[in-house]
C-alpha cells in the first residue's frame, strides 16, 4: 500500500540556459543545454518520495532513448515504478527557457502521457483503491483526469488537483477536488475572474469553493501562499533566497505540503514544509535534480533568511 499514488506525466526537460528568454521572431545565444528527467507528474511524485512517504505512480513512458531513463530516475529517487507502462511513441518532452534570473518558459510535447487513457487507469485502479491520497496534475489527458477524481473520490480517497497546465474545468471536476493547488494564472483561468490584486484574488478563490473544493492552496511565487477554505483565509510570506531556476518550485511545494498533510491533515504545517522543500528547489538548476531530501530541509538554517 501506498501512501500516495501519483497519475501523471513523465518528460524529459531539455533545459536552454540563456541570458534573457527569446521574443516572438528574436534568436539569441544561450550557454548551454542539459537534460534533466521531468514531468509535472514525475516531479511531483519524486518530491513526495525524497521527503519520505511511500509513492507509486501511474503513467506511461516511449519507447526511444529516453524512456529507460525516464523509468530509472523515478525509480532511484524511491517511486514504484511497477505501473508504469511502454508505448511505441516518443516519451514526453518539455523544452525550457531559463534565463539568468531564473524565469523560465516551458513548452511541453506531451507523447506517451497522452495515452495515459481511461482504460489504462481503470487497468491499475487497485493502486488508487490501496492509497490514501491521490494526485493528479493536467499532463494527461482532462477525461482520464476526471474519471480518476471521480473514482477516487467514490472510493473515499482524498483527491488532489494541481491544474496545470491552465485549462477550463467543467464543474463536476471541482467538485471531485478535495484540494486544488493553481498558483495564480491557473485560478483566473478556472474561475474566469482576472487577478490583479488580493480582492480579485479572494473573489477567484471564492468561486472554488462555492462550487465544492475543501481546501484551496493557491501558489503565488515569490508572494508566498494562499489557503482558503468556508471558515476563512490566510496569506503566508514565501522564503526569501537567490531564484537559479524555478522550474520545480511548484512541483516542489506540492510534493512537501502532501508529505506533510498526509500524516495528520495539518494544512499550515504543510503548506510550511512545501515552502522550505519550493525555496531549497529554486536555488539549483532543473526539475528532479533540484528537489530537496528531507536533511536538507532539517539542516538549512531558516533562520538566518
């Protein structure tokens, strides 16, 4: 049995560090390519891992030069993999811009994650029903994604969604969502409101819960966090430190909150750990390589930040 069960994508991220991300029609020098195994998915799944709890994970790789890979970093970070199936595609891929500040632009050629279908979940449903938690991102295909929450959920699983990337959702996935975790371009997209401000914010974040989702943990980046619920709202500051590439801070953050939250439900204790396990990611570069272990998150010194 697991802990948590993971249904999503597994890429590659072949990461262009550069001085400053290209505009429409510019070309410009970068300083080097590295490949670094990815996947919101994958990510997230490693996170939870690495900070101790036991992951397995559902999802689906190609069968070219980077699916043996793909398959081996998950594996060595502590996943079961076991679920994991071959397709004769190409695995996924992401293409990431990351400039000398950090910012990133990603663009995502989805491959085997988008045969991770309804039949294939139905296939491996016996992980979902012997977890405790199950978390699903948007990587894969939107009826897979809903068929899960809904079946978990009938299931009495705790259901977790982090909407990315941004998509309109039909109300019946809200609802299946106990926990959603957007940061705040993936919310205006949800509820249809535009966030400008923390009022905007709130409004977004209200419509969300109006329509059933427990907990709403909105990621704001270097503005921290938000946490709504029907009893009220709180804001928590993010940890001040040097950004080398934010790639994984939200796979990061979601990975330290569900490790946490899985123990006792204690959401402000989790949120905390998703904020040191999103500021120790940001500080190196790439998606899985830069995930902390749970001795780096105990021995940094918080305090001197």
């Amino acid at each position: 049995m697991s802990d948590i069960v993971v249904i999503g994508s597994i890429n590659m991220d072949l990461v262009v560090k550069t001085d400053e991300i290209p505009k429409i029609g510019e070309t410009l020098l970068g300083q080097e390519l590295i490949q670094i195994p990815g996947g919101k998915g994958a990510n997230q799944g490693v996170a939870i891992s690495k900070l101790g709890k036991k992951v397995a994970f559902i999802g689906k790789v190609g069968k070219d030069m980077f699916g043996d890979m793909l398959v081996s970093s998950l594996k060595d970070a502590g996943v079961d993999v076991s679920r994991i199936e071959k397709e004769n595609c190409n695995s996924g891929i992401a293409v990431i811009n990351v400039d000398k500040d950090g910012n990133n632009n990603i663009v995502v050629i989805p491959g085997a994650n988008s045969k991770v279908d309804i039949d294939f979940l139905h296939k491996n449903i016996d992980v979902v029903e012997n977890s405790e938690i199950v978390l699903f991102q948007l990587e894969i295909p939107l009826e897979t994604v809903k068929a899960g929450l809904i079946k978990a959920k009938k299931s009495g699983k705790i259901t977790v969604l982090n909407p990315a990337p941004a998509y309109d959702l039909d109300d019946e996935i809200i609802e299946n969502t106990d926990i959603l975790i957007p940061n705040e371009h993936e919310l205006e997209k949800i509820a249809k409101i535009k966030v400008t401000n923390d009022h905007s914010l709130l409004k977004a974040a209200n419509v969300l819960i109006k329509k059933g989702v427990k907990e709403l943990i909105v990621t704001l980046g270097s503005k921290g966090v938000l946490h709504i619920n029907r009893n009220g709202h709180k804001f928590y500051e993010a940890y001040k430190v040097k950004a080398v590439d934010t790639t994984a801070a939200g796979d990061s953050f979601i990975g330290g909150f569900l490790s946490s939250y899985v123990n006792d439900k204690d959401v402000e204790k989790s949120i905390e750990l998703g904020q040191k396990a999103a500021a120790l990611a940001i500080q190196k570069v790439g998606a899985q390589s830069s995930i902390p272990m749970m001795a780096e998150i105990r021995n940094f010194d918080w305090k001197a930040l």
